[in-house]
C-alpha cells in the first residue's frame, strides 16, 4: 500500500490513537480498492467482515424503508472510517454503502484489527471513539431535523463545506443535490425552496457551487431560533 494511504489511514479517528506497531499490523493486511460512481461497496443485510476507510471521494450510507425509499444515513470523505461497529461483531450491515464520486477506500478486514484488540485491549479506545462520532453525528442529524429550519439545514451544510472562516466564500457542492436533500432529510423540492429562501440570505447557487456573501452573518442565521428564522423566510 502507498505511503499516502497509510499515513492517511494513521490520521483517522480508527487509528490515530493506536500505537505504531499495532497500526502496523493492522495497516499490513490491508488493501486499496477502487469504485466507480453508483458502485455498490456493500448491501444493506449483507455479512459484515471488514472496516473501510475513505481515501479518496465520496461515499453514502443509507438504508431503503420497506416502502422503498431510500434514506440516507450518512456521506464520508477523505480520511474518515466506516462499518466498525458491525465488523467487529461479525453482525449484518444495517445499511447499504454506494460510491456517490469515484472513489478510493483502504479495506481493514475485522479479523486483522480484533486479532489486536485481544493482545492490546487499549487499542478498544480506537473504536470506541470512532463509533462515538458516527453516534454523534446522528444525534446532530435528529437535533437540525427537530430544531432548525429546512434553509437553516442547508445553510449549515453549506457552512460546513465553505473554505473560507469569514467574509466572502465559494462553496462547491460535493454531490449532487437529490443526494444532499437526502442527507438532510429533506426531498427535492423541499431543497430547493430553501435555496430560494437562503438568497435572502446573501447565498445564490449556480449549478454545482454557491456562492455566500457574508459567512458570519450565514453562521448569525444558522444559530437563530427557528422562529425568527422563519420570519425571515427561512
């Protein structure tokens, strides 16, 4: 494996508190793999045996209701890690995970990193902090779906792309906005009133890339009461 991948990999919350030599180990089994755009990586109730951790890209999690309709759990990029909890229990995944962007993940097979976790039970502490911010961020999920509007939501998310800590900024917007109306539980059309409404806002979306006036006062807006923002056309 390429020294760029596995320094990558040292970098993510599944192994940046691991010590060297069990990273090692665990890194020496590993392989690189490659998908295209709209490849499945794996299937909701499909046998769970390994971690993946994105190198490159973008990849959605999401689970289809029995009515069919697909929600989407989660979306990761570069150096963040996936499927730990399941893994380690050799438990079904729970959700589906397709390729949204071509995309490059390190493939962790459970069994190389349980074979360290039983001779340097410290390296728990690794997992443990990885589940930790998957929970955490599912419970911000369920906090902005009761607590903020839908063009709060999105200004949110826009801010949390944006590059810039203040002043004028440019967003490119990583997927496509079906995708990103799923992400926070929105449909389509919900999306695309609150784009409407964010122009009041000082945000104006061409395409794939928006385009913020002022990131503070969008932050200011993020943070009000839902009430006000409302008012406001949120």
């Amino acid at each position: 494996m390429k020294a760029e991948y596995v320094a990558l990999a040292r970098r993510s919350l599944l192994l940046a508190s691991a010590p060297e030599a069990v990273a090692a180990a665990v890194l020496e089994s590993a392989r690189v793999r490659s998908f295209s755009r709209a490849e499945t990586i794996f299937l909701q109730g499909e046998r769970a045996s390994a971690i993946y951790i994105v190198a490159d890209g973008w990849v959605k999690l999401y689970r289809i209701a029995p009515s069919g309709t697909e929600a989407v759990v989660g979306v990761f990029t570069k150096g963040a890690s996936f499927g730990e909890a399941v893994a380690f229990r050799h438990d079904t995944y729970p959700v589906a995970a397709e390729a949204v962007t071509d995309c490059t993940l390190i493939r962790i097979e459970a069994d190389a990193f349980l074979r360290q976790i039983r001779e340097n039970p410290e390296v728990a502490i690794s997992i443990l902090s990885a589940t930790f911010v998957h929970l955490h961020g599912l419970v911000a999920q369920v906090e902005a779906l009761k607590a903020q509007t839908g063009a709060q939501r999105v200004a949110e998310f826009l801010l949390e792309l944006a590059p810039c800590p203040e002043g004028a900024c440019e967003v490119t917007l990583p997927y496509d906005k079906v995708l990103i109306a799923g992400r926070l539980g929105m449909k389509p059309e919900s999306l695309s009133r609150a784009f409407a409404r964010l122009k009041e806002q000082g945000v104006t979306i061409r395409q794939n890339t928006a385009q913020i006036e002022d990131v503070g006062a969008l932050r200011e807006y993020v943070e009000e009461d839902p009430a006000l923002a409302w008012s406001k056309g949120g």
